[in-house]
C-alpha cells in the first residue's frame, strides 16, 4: 500500500513540473526603438500596434508639424521580422523617461512590454511630462513559436502608476486605453484618442481635447510646451534624422577623408625616400 502511495505521489510531482513550463511565461525579444516626450498622442494612457509599414508612415504622416518619429528604414528592425508597439503615458508628473528591458512578456494571449521609469527627460525641456516609448518586437518568440496572430494583445503599463495600463489588439491594431476615470469631463480625451479606425490621435485631436478637460489653469501650463522642445526629446537616432544633423556629420566626414589620404601620400614619400640606395662617395688620395 505504502508502495502505491508513493508512485502515486511520483506521478503527481511529475505531471506538475511537466506543467509548470507550459503555463509559464514566455520572453519575446523587444528593441527600443525611440522614446521621449510628445503631447500629441493624448492625454491619457494608450497603446499602439503597427504590423506593417503603410500602417506606421501612416501613423506619421497624421501627426504633421509633431512628427518626430523615424521612417522604418532608420529602424533597427524590418516589419517582416518584428512589429512595433508604441506606448504613451500621457499626462505624467515631468521629470521621467520611459525604457524597456530586452525582453517582453508573453503569457496566454497577452504580450506585456517591461517599462521603467528612470530620471531625465530624454534631452527635452524640464517642463515635458508626455513620456512615450517606441519598441520592436520580434514575431518570433524565445520558443521559436510565432506569436503574432489576431487573437492576441500588446499591454503596457508605467510602473507604480494605477490606470496606466493599455492595449492594442494584434487583431485589429486599434488602441485600447485604459478605463477613463467616471467624471464625464474626462471621458473626452479618450474618446478623441480612439475615433479613429487605426487608433492613431492627429494633432487637432489631442490640442482641442485638452481645454475641455482642463482648467484654465492647467491649459496655459499645457500650451506653454513648445511641439519643436518637445520633438528635440527623441532618442539621439530619430533626432538627428529630424534635425537634418547628417549633413553636418558629412562635411566632417569629407575633411577627415582628405586628411587621410594626404597624411598617407606623405607616409608613402617617407618610405620611398628611406629606400632609395645611397651613392658612395670616392675619396680622392
């Protein structure tokens, strides 16, 4: 009987750790991509998926003079192996940046991204408080299973801020804020954020939800935020593609090559006079 009991029990510590790795989570490789300060994208918390490229130029396209984003060329990924999952905060306390660990968070039918909050704001001014992240992830993930099909979502959250948490269905890549507060007055911006079918807030959409959810007050601080200040807060990749800096670099560049090849040419003329043959002098007796 003691014999029985004890298989039994073998079985069952078996069948459990069995389980154990299929019920746990599984990483999928993330990438940041761009991250900084927008007012653009809303007030509230919002999540955006892009699975191809038309889909995030047209993404760009819709934010105008705001556009700060890069075009998926200057991206370290290519849509046919990875897709994009764009988080916005919103309306934060200042002083913060959004980053993403190298992982994300696959469980059911959720994938989560990793995002902390660290000092700083990204390069823009001390004012902004509008942090969003830009992250690839891969299609594939760390069991070589490919991920990426309608039933499941991309979630985000910031960390140790309730009512932060939002998703984007792989479904149908609409934007899926978190639930709005009860006051009626607040149910305005996020209803602006998800009007459109692509789930993507154009500029007139976020500038005109902010007076009627804000007082007075509150809409002078708002405004008081340049779109150029905040679009400099991109990541050091998207900026310098916005700012036009690679000309700059170029003319650089073209100096350093002509430096090197004259510094070469004049190593060459050293080395050939060091090997010309001496002449030996006769003296005379």
């Amino acid at each position: 009987m003691r014999r029985f009991v004890a298989i039994i029990g073998l079985l069952v510590v078996g069948l459990a750790l069995l389980a154990a790795p299929a019920g746990a989570a599984t990483p999928v490789s993330s990438k940041l991509q761009l991250r900084g300060h927008l007012p653009e994208l809303g007030e509230r918390p919002a999540m955006r998926v892009f699975q191809t490229q038309t889909a995030y130029d047209s993404f760009r396209t819709s934010l105008g003079d705001a556009n700060v984003f890069p075009a998926a060329s200057n991206m370290f990924m290519s849509f046919d192996k990875d897709i994009l999952a764009l988080y916005a905060r919103g309306n934060d306390t200042g002083g913060r940046c959004l980053r993403t660990g190298p992982n994300a968070t696959l469980d059911g039918d959720t994938a989560t991204l990793d995002l902390l909050f660290e000092p700083g704001t990204c390069g823009a001014p001390s004012t902004a408080h509008y942090p969003f992240i830009l992250v690839s992830l891969s299609r594939t993930a760390a069991d070589g299973s490919s991920w990426v099909t309608p039933a499941r979502s991309v979630c985000a959250s910031a960390p140790g801020v309730s009512d932060s948490r939002a998703c984007a269905s792989l479904g149908t890549s609409t934007t899926s804020p978190s639930p709005p507060p009860s006051a009626a007055a607040s149910q305005s911006p996020t209803i602006a954020a998800t009007a459109t079918p692509t789930g993507v807030t154009t500029p007139t959409a976020s500038r005109t939800a902010v007076p009627t959810s804000a007082a007075p007050t509150a809409t002078a601080s708002t405004t008081s935020l340049p779109t150029r200040s905040v679009a400099a807060a991109a990541s050091p990749s998207a900026a310098a593609s916005a700012s036009g800096q690679p000309a700059a670099s170029g003319g650089s560049d073209f100096i350093l090559t002509v430096a090197l090849v004259a510094l070469g040419v004049l190593i060459g003329i050293v080395i050939m006079a060091a090997r010309r043959p001496r002449r030996a002098i006769r003296r005379i007796p």
